[in-house]
C-alpha cells in the first residue's frame, strides 16, 4: 500500500476485557483487601508490602488467564488481519485477550501480568499463565528454592507491568503513532475512562475522524472533541465501529 493509504489506531482500557469476565482496576468494586488498586500497584508497595502487591497480581493473573477475548477483541484482531500494516492497537489492558484473539500488532503499553521479570537482572519469564507468586503466609517471602527465584541472581521476580509510580517505556510507541495521524485516518478509543491517558486531548488534535466507545460518560474526557461516540459496552459497539472503521479504510487487503 502507497502512503497515503489509511491507517486506524485502537487506543483501549479496561472496558474492552469487561465482557471478558475481567474486572477493572480502578472504580466501583476496585478495591482489595479494603485498598485502592493504585495503592497496591506501585513502587512503594512492592518495596514496603510485596507480599501484598503478589496476592493481588495472583489473583487477577488467574482471573484473566481464565477470560476469553470476546467480540470486541476480535474485531480489532479481524481489522488488524484485513489492513497488514496498517492497524494499530495501543492498549492499557495487561491481560492477554487481544493475542489470543488473534491481534499480531498489539502494543501493551503497561506491559502483560503474566509476565515476570527477575528484579537482580531484568530476566523475563515469557509466560506462566494462571500461575501464582505468592504461595507464603503473608509477610513473608518465598522460601530460597521457591520456583520464581532467578536461577542466575537468586533474586525474586515482578510482575511485569508498569506500576504507578513508574516510566512506561512502551508510551514512546504510543506518541508516535499520534503524531503520525493524518487526515486520511481514523481513531478509535475504547472502554477507558481518560484518567491516566488523556485520549480527549489526544482526541481534540488528531486530525482525522476519532471514535469513542464507552459505556459511561468521563469527567476526564470532552466527548466533544470525538466525531461519534457510541455508548454501549464494547461488545454490543463492535459491529458497528468495525463497519465505520472500514468505510474509513476501504476494501479489505486480507
């Protein structure tokens, strides 16, 4: 395809997993063990309270292992198929249902919590599924022969998602492919709430038609400054975003 031909970029949260079975962090029914997810994901807790930071990663790590990617995950994946090149999906998610859905160019800009990565060197196990951590009493660490120690450093491994508090490296990827919308393309946001991305200021500077699909209204998003906004769980939007996404796009290449 020449240049000109048009591109879409996906930017989803947590309300693209929601009819998957996967719960959000933030908002109602959020909190664990009585606190917020954002006091239990961050720098802090996993230097102060890792024990309870691990618990909590273990019990979502299971939940989503057990999710299914559902219409929604599948239409972008369909899209990304049908346009080679020319999809991308920036996503906030860190379950893994858009790959299993079949979405080849994913981008998890808070990184897959089914990941690891040892904190002595940086080492990432790949994928350990539904696998948990934290098998202790609380307060206590793993014994020294426990099967998430690095083999090299010995030392103990994270979840391998950003916290708050942290860089997210993958935002680089995220800015560039915003900087590179044109006229000729389209953008489309799905299921988050505009607190950590400000996907109406992106939104209100693209210069291309931009979509919203979510099911509530934000006070940290101007649904204004979005060419159509569909408000409905992203399951019951996908058809039709996909329909308006390849009015955009024109014919199928794939």
């Amino acid at each position: 395809m020449g240049d000109m031909a048009p591109r879409a970029v996906f930017i989803t949260g947590a309300g693209l997993s929601a009819d998957s079975g996967v719960r959000t962090f933030r908002g109602a029914g959020g909190l664990y063990e009585g606190l917020r997810a954002e006091d239990i994901m961050s720098e802090r807790a996993l230097k102060d309270r890792p024990e309870l930071l691990h618990r909590f990663c273990d019990d979502r790590r299971e939940e989503m292992h057990a999710a299914e990617p559902n219409e929604a995950h599948r239409m972008i994946a369909r899209l990304s198929a049908s346009y080679p090149g020319r999809v991308v999906h920036l996503t906030q998610l860190v379950d893994g249902c858009p790959s299993r859905a079949g979405d080849t160019d994913v981008v998890h800009l808070h990184g897959l919590i089914s990941r690891m990565r040892s904190i002595g060197n940086s080492k990432v196990l790949e994928d350990i599924g539904g696998a948990r951590y934290w098998d202790g009493d609380a307060g206590k660490a793993p014994p020294r022969g426990f099967r998430f120690r690095c083999p090299k450093t010995r030392s103990l491994f994270r979840p391998d998602v950003v916290l708050f508090g942290e860089l997210a490296p993958q935002y680089a990827k995220l800015w560039k492919a915003v900087k590179s919308l044109r006229r000729q393309d389209v953008l489309a946001v799905i299921g988050t709430q505009g607190a950590v991305l400000p996907v109406g200021w992106i939104a209100g500077r693209a210069p291309c038609l931009s979509l919203l699909n979510n099911l509530h209204e934000s006070p940290d998003i101007d649904e204004t400054a979005f060419g159509r906004v569909f408000r409905a769980r992203a399951v019951e939007a996908a058809a039709e975003m996909e329909d308006v996404v390849m009015r955009v796009m024109g014919p199928r290449v794939a």
